[in-house]
C-alpha cells in the first residue's frame, strides 16, 4: 500500500463512513477516494457489538440514510437488521470496492510542503490524501469501560463485558447479574430474562427510561398509500419534530417531564413505591440521555418476576457474586459489567502538523467537524439528544460544499482560525462516560462557528446555508 494518494481518505466503514462516501460519490464522482477499516466487515458499531438484544434506541426513519429510506416494518431496529442496511447501501452504491479491510490507521502527518496527510497504518504501511475525513465516532474499539472492582479476583463465576461478547457464553438458567442502567443494561436484561434463571440490574443510581412502540403506526399506514421515499421523508420529519419538541421541552420544562416519565413508569410497572425507589433520577432529564425500552419490554419482565432492580452500591465480589454496601449479597452465575464505553476521538489516530504532535483536547472545534489551526481535517460525531446519522449526514454534507468550494477556487488548503472562547465542552452531557473524557476532546468557542449546538432544526436550516470561508485560512494549489 506504500505510496498510494487518493484525493479524499475516509476512516471508517460505520454508519458515518459509509454515509460520507456516498455524499462524496454524488458530489464528485469521479474524485478518487478509499475508506479505511480497521476491523474485517462493514458496520462500525453494529457489527461490533453482538450483545442478547442489540438495538437502536433511535426510531430508524431518523438513523437511517436520508437518501435510502429505512423499509423494515421495525422502528426500533435489531443490530443485525442495522448492519444488513448499512452493509446493502455500501454495496448497491459501489462503495464496498473503496473499502480496505484491516487496515487500521495509527497516526496521520500533515506536510505543509506538500500540503497533504501522510497516514500511517498498524503495519507499518502508509498512504496519503489530500483531505482526511474520521467517521470514526467518538469511542474505542478496543475495549469498554471497566472499573476496577474489589474482589473480583476471588469470583467464581464469570465477568463479561457487552462490548466484547463471548460466543460461547450459555446464561440459560443461569443467575444473572447487569451492572448499569444505561442504555445497554436496559437492553440486556428483557433480552437474556426470558431463558436465565433471574437477571438483576444492579443500579448504582436511576436512569430515565421512556417506553417506545416497536413500530411505527404512521409510518405503516404512509406505506399503504405512497412510495417508500416520501412515505420515508414524512415519518422522518414527523419524528424529528417530536424528538426536538420533547427535548426542548425537558430543558425548559424538566419537572413536566419529570412527572410524564414517573407516570409512563407507574403504568408499565403497576407499582409507584418500586418506580420511587428505582427509577427517579435525582438529576432532570437530559442531563444525561434518555433510555428507550421498545414496547415497555423492561416492565413485562419486571412484572413477570423475571427480572429485578436493585439501587446499591456495590462493596466487593466475593465467590458467590456480588456483596452490596448494604451488606446483601446478590449471587450470581455471570455478571454482565455494563459499565460504558471508553470515549476516544478521531479512533485513537495520532495527528501531527510537520512532525508536531496535536493535542486534541487543546484545540477547539470548528462547528463540530473542524479542528482549529488543523488543515484539511474533518471529523464526525452525532447529536446527543437525537439520532446520529441527523447531524452525521449534515457533517458530510458541509465537508463537500467546503471541497466544491475549494476547488472551484483552486484552493489546496483549507485552516480554521483559531478563535477565543470559554472552553465549553463539545459533549454537553454529565454522564460519567461522558466526564471522563472530557480534556481528549476539543472545546467550543463563545461564539460561531464555534459552538456546537445540539438542535437538528436549527441546524438543518443555517449547516446549508453556512459560510465555508468564515474563521477559515486558505491557500492555493502551487504552480
């Protein structure tokens, strides 16, 4: 692979990567460009994780593709339903034969000289681009967050982690432990309850949960009557408008929604002492993301004794399972550390200018996607409080009007100004995954392009419209 050049080089072959180039493809078809995986199969995240149960917890008619409409019947949709998609729209657009597989990129060297990225792979090889586009999300890959816990060495039963599945592991009648009560916890338990013989979901504190039909009765009813593509853009839209009036409604109105997501809980339990006691937050809601339960599956098997909640706080392992704080001791045949993830921008790539290192975490970001004082970068993250591929695609989008613009201009470098700021962070969230990560990343300004707002509807009307030459350098292709 040594001394390959491609005018764009993506990295990733996930929901964003793919997504970007298709955009790429439509934009300039015939621009050369390759993507980068670092695993063996398309699907980023989706085919990752292989945990019992593995959904969205975003409706598909906003995750999907805008440009490929989404025509399963499921709303919230299974893992492997997501990766099929993902992988069949690289495939139908051609983009399967642009990936490389296996080739997982280490660091990326931008030569003012030459005014190009020289990237460099695990083993060793290396190719350069003229632009260097991460769809690479915001975690890593290589293993999730995993406390240390005391006594863990004396357990006899086994430890696992969702984000590394076994295969082989065999929880039918099994006692069951899931530590956590994010989104991932709340989707193992009603998925492994059924066949183990209990699960608990040992909760340090609550988590808002809100319960989702499994499919969308609009949007099968639409089908009936029109096309699959305006069908797709109607419910897309309709949802859309429902996620941002609820967000905006749980900023400015927390205790209304409070009271909404206490009574949804109350209905799907039957019990208003155990809602108390395990599912009300102390913080309000969208402090941290809200959790989906499709179909209220979480309550039935609450409700059906097969699974329970416990809030404590956990002491020890000992042989048997796990003794909380309180002094109970919860036996269990597996645990499931269902702990979080490991946040990680641009994959973990080491960036350099001219053999400077760059710290990411000292830059700021230039309307999300945009590193200051870093040419020719871009890189992808989703929103917090709707579905990723909203933002990702209007990322890709304004990547591509930022190249049309440069090469119409006979432009070969492109720098966002650095600005002042207050040092906002780019996640605005107070999850723990989220604060642990917080000096990798970079830090909004007090002003735009350099804040990042987490509103698809504003977004969506100024990301199009928005000024590619503000607050940015640039320099022409030399003679």
């Amino acid at each position: 692979m040594d001394g390959d050049h491609v005018d764009v080089l993506i990295i990733g072959a996930g929901l964003s990567g793919i997504g970007a180039a298709w955009r790429l493809q439509e934009a300039f078809p015939t621009t050369s460009y390759a993507v980068l995986e670092a695993r063996d199969a398309i699907g980023g995240t989706w085919d990752l994780f292989r945990y019992p149960g593995i959904r969205s917890d975003s409706d598909m008619f906003t995750l999907s593709y805008p440009f490929r409409p989404w025509t399963d019947t499921q709303s919230l949709a299974s893992g492997d339903k997501i990766r099929a998609y993902i992988r069949e729209t690289a495939q139908d657009a051609g983009i399967t034969r642009h990936i490389r597989f296996g080739a997982k990129v280490v660091a990326a060297d931008w030569s003012s000289p030459d005014s190009r990225w020289s990237v460099r792979l695990a083993d060793g090889s290396t190719l350069t681009c003229d632009f260097l586009y991460a769809c690479t999300g915001y975690y890593s890959y290589e293993a999730g967050y995993q406390p240390e816990f005391a006594g863990l060495a004396s357990y006899g039963g086994r430890l696992v982690h969702p984000q590394s599945w076994p295969g082989d592991l065999d929880y039918r009648g099994k006692r069951v432990v899931v530590i956590g009560s994010g989104a991932t916890a709340v989707t193992l338990v009603p998925a492994m309850s059924p066949t183990a013989a209990h699960v608990t979901m040992l909760q340090r504190s609550p988590t808002y949960l809100t319960s989702l039909p499994r499919r969308d009765v609009i949007a099968d009813g639409l089908r009936r009557v029109l096309p699959a593509k305006p069908a797709n853009a109607l419910v897309r839209a309709k949802n859309i408008l429902l996620t941002q009036a609820f967000y905006q409604l749980a900023r400015r109105r927390p205790e209304r929604v409070r009271k909404a997501l206490r009574t949804m809980a109350v209905r799907g339990l039957g019990d208003e002492a155990y809602v108390d006691e395990h599912f009300k937050p102390a913080y309000d809601p969208w402090d941290q993301r809200l959790c989906v339960i499709p179909g209220g599956d979480l309550w039935e098997e609450i409700r059906a004794g097969r699974a329970s909640v416990v809030t404590d706080h956990i002491d020890s392992f000992v042989p048997s399972g796990i003794r909380l704080r309180s002094g109970r001791v919860l036996e269990a045949d597996i645990v499931v550390s269902a702990t979080g993830l490991r946040l990680l921008p641009l994959g973990g790539v080491e960036v350099s200018i001219d053999g400077s290192p760059v710290t990411i975490g000292e830059r700021a970001a230039y309307r999300g996607l945009m590193l200051s004082g870093v040419p020719n970068l871009a890189y992808c993250i989703g929103y917090v409080n709707a579905s990723w591929t909203l933002r990702a695609d209007l990322s890709h989008r304004y990547v591509m009007r930022l190249l049309r613009h440069m090469r119409k201009h006979g432009l070969a470098v492109a720098t966002p100004t650095a600005p002042g700021g207050t040092g906002r962070p780019l996640l605005d969230l107070s999850s723990g995954y989220v604060q642990r990560a917080l000096d990798l990343f970079p830090r909004q300004g007090d002003r735009a392009p350099w804040i990042v707002r987490q509103n698809y509807l504003r977004d969506v009307v100024t990301t199009p419209r928005a000024d590619v030459t503000r607050d940015m350098t640039f320099q022409e292709v030399a003679s």
